[in-house]
C-alpha cells in the first residue's frame, strides 16, 4: 500500500504531467502497469486515454505551417502603409525633335507680308527675331510710367486732345533724341525697329546729337475716364502705345524733287539725281531731283507708324506739329521748301507728296553724318 502510494505521488503531480510526452496509442508504461493504482482510485478517475489526440494531430498542431500556407503580405497592404515608401525617379523628359525635310524648289527665306522682314523659315533665332519685330511693327510700343516721370526733365508734349479717324486720339511728346536713361533706351529699341523695318543704318551720335525725336501716343489697355477738355499726362497715370515716331534734325541744305512736267520733257542734258525706293509700289519710275544744294532747315530722317494705325491721319499729324515746335517761334512750311526727307521708301514717297506737294525736298544723310 505504501508503495502505491509513492508512485501515485511521484506520477499525479501537474509538474510531472506537464513534462511527460503525448504518446498516444501506446501501452500503458511497464511501470504503472506494475504498480496500479488502487482500484476504487482507478474507478473514480477519468480515463486520461480517452481525452488523448492522435499523434498526427498533435504533431500537426505543434508544427509550424509550410511556407506555402503561410501568409504572404503584399507591400501594398496596410501593414506597410507606415513604412518610408520608395519615391521613383521622374524619367527625364527629353527634346522633342522636329522632322525637317528639304525641298529644293522652295526657298528657306521667307517674306513676312505683314512687316516686310525676311527670315529663314525653321531657324529658332530668325522666327524669334521675326516675331517680335512683327508685334513692334504692327502695334507699336509701350510707353510707361518711367517714361513720363522723365519726359519732364528732358522734353515736353507739344499736343494733346488729338482727334482722328476712326476715332483715334492721343497726344504728341517731343524730346531730344540723345536723352539717357528710360527715355533713351526706350528710342534705342525703337530705332532698331525702324531701320530693320526700313533697311536704314543707324543714326550716328552726331546725328543723335542735333535731332529730336517725336512720338504719337494712344491710350493702352486701360481705360481711364478723363474730361473732354485735354489728355495730359496729369490725367494718363495708365500706360500708353507709342503708333508712331519721327526723327527730325537741323539740316543746311537739300535737293528739290523733280516734277512730273520736268521728267517728261527732260532730255539727255538734263542733270538729275535718282533719289532710292527701293520698296516703291506707287511708281515704276521712281525719284528724280535737281543736284543742286538748296537751304533748308529741317530735314526728316526716319519716319514709322504702326501698320495697324497707317491711312488715319497720324504721320500727317505729326508732321504738322514737327513744322510748329522746331523751331521756337517759327513755323516751317513744306510749300517754301522747308522741310526735306532722307531717300523714302515706297509708302514713305506717298506720305512726302501727299503732304508737302512737289516742293518737298530730299537730301543724303551720309553727306551730313560726320
């Protein structure tokens, strides 16, 4: 009795239990076999055999699943959605290149119909240069703020409350053409403009010196209610477009035109000078004047109004106020032969004539420009 005893001590405990392998299916160990419980112990306990799994379940519990029925965490899943994502390099975007085919009966250089430049068609530099000397030459360009505050010092306006055709107004300014600052940097650019329009050198800093330059100006964008009295630059704080410019210097003498009656009854001892159009479509036969050197006061070397503002009054306009304001106190008339032009182009020839008859007079400015 004692002996069972013992053994049910030493096998009972949870300690041991805990420790002792799951062998199901087995025959009961040689040692409690041999030591049985008492009986009426035996037949108050639960048989433990019959609560006991089979090996292949216990032994499927225990063991970790294979890797194929693990599972497999996608790197979009929300457990990765706190982790540093990966930012992909942008591909670099590349030129994209133009398919240019050369057909050998069609010229590269091209004739702008709008402002007369021409350019190599497909060049980058040459259409650049084209497209902003065709916005210049058809709608002009601006005069600001900065321009005004220095008009003040250095020139003046000379008309104001112009009316014309078409409902066109602006006013006149006047300053010397050799002015520095915005006033002069503003007239570089638009010199640049001229010439390239007119295929004219540049003026030299002795031209510069003894000439004044005049500007038509029309109201921008902005519209600003002013009385009807004047438009002054009192009441035009806005920023405004500058349609047209004349270059007007101090001349000693000039060449008087050939009239149409001396031309027809001219003979091979007639001495006449052909004065250069070289863009006339008004006539064939181009200018003819008298090589002998007449005094004049005024002569015209460039003239330019934007081609969207042309056939309204404007050059015209700022001839008559060139004749009032050039010389203090007296009036220039072209009708006495006052006035001279440098060679005119073909549009430039009918503003000469139409304005000034045939007493108008030209003249060579590289004669005068040293």
């Amino acid at each position: 009795m004692s002996a069972a005893a013992s053994v049910k001590r030493t096998y009972g405990s949870s300690r041991s239990r805990s420790f002792r392998p799951s062998i199901p299916s087995s025959p009961v160990s040689d040692l409690r076999s041999s030591s049985p419980p008492p009986a009426q112990e035996r037949e108050n306990r639960p048989s433990r055999i019959a609560f006991k799994r089979p090996l292949e379940t216990s032994i499927s519990e225990n063991t970790p699943a294979p890797d194929s029925k693990r599972l497999k965490l996608s790197p979009k899943s929300s457990l990765f959605s706190t982790t540093t994502k990966k930012i992909k390099a942008k591909p670099k975007t590349q030129t994209k290149l133009a398919q240019l085919h050369l057909v050998p009966d069609q010229p590269l250089l091209r004739a702008c119909a709008l402002c007369g430049l021409s350019y190599v068609k497909a060049a980058a530099e040459d259409e650049t240069l084209h497209r902003g000397h065709c916005a210049r030459v058809r709608r002009g360009m601006e005069w600001g703020k900065a321009e005004e505050r220095e008009l003040q010092t250095v020139g003046s306006e000379v008309a104001s409350n112009l009316r014309l055709k078409d409902g066109l107004r602006g006013r006149i300014v006047c300053f010397r053409a050799d002015s520095p600052k915005k006033i002069g940097s503003k007239l570089s650019s638009l010199l640049e403009t001229i010439n390239l329009n007119l295929s004219a050198p540049a003026l030299t800093p002795l031209m510069l010196q003894r000439s004044k330059a005049y500007l038509f100006l029309t109201p921008g964008t902005v519209s600003v209610k002013a009385s009807s009295t004047a438009i002054t630059a009192s009441n035009s704080s806005h920023r405004e477009n500058i349609i047209a410019c004349i270059i007007a210097e101090e001349i000693q003498t000039a060449m008087r035109i050939a009239t149409p009656g001396e031309m027809s009854a001219r003979d091979s001892t007639t001495n006449l000078v052909t004065v250069d159009c070289p863009s006339s479509t008004n006539s064939d036969k181009g200018l003819f004047a008298h090589p002998d050197p007449l005094p004049t006061p005024l002569g015209i070397s460039r003239i330019f109004v934007a081609s969207s503002q042309r056939r309204k009054g404007v050059g015209s306009t700022l001839l008559d106020s060139i004749c009032r304001t050039f010389i203090h106190g007296y009036v220039l008339d072209p009708k006495r032969g006052e006035v001279a032009f440098t060679q005119p182009t073909g549009d430039g020839r009918a503003l000469m004539l139409n304005w000034g008859g045939e007493d108008v007079r030209v003249y060579d400015e590289s004669t005068i420009a040293s």
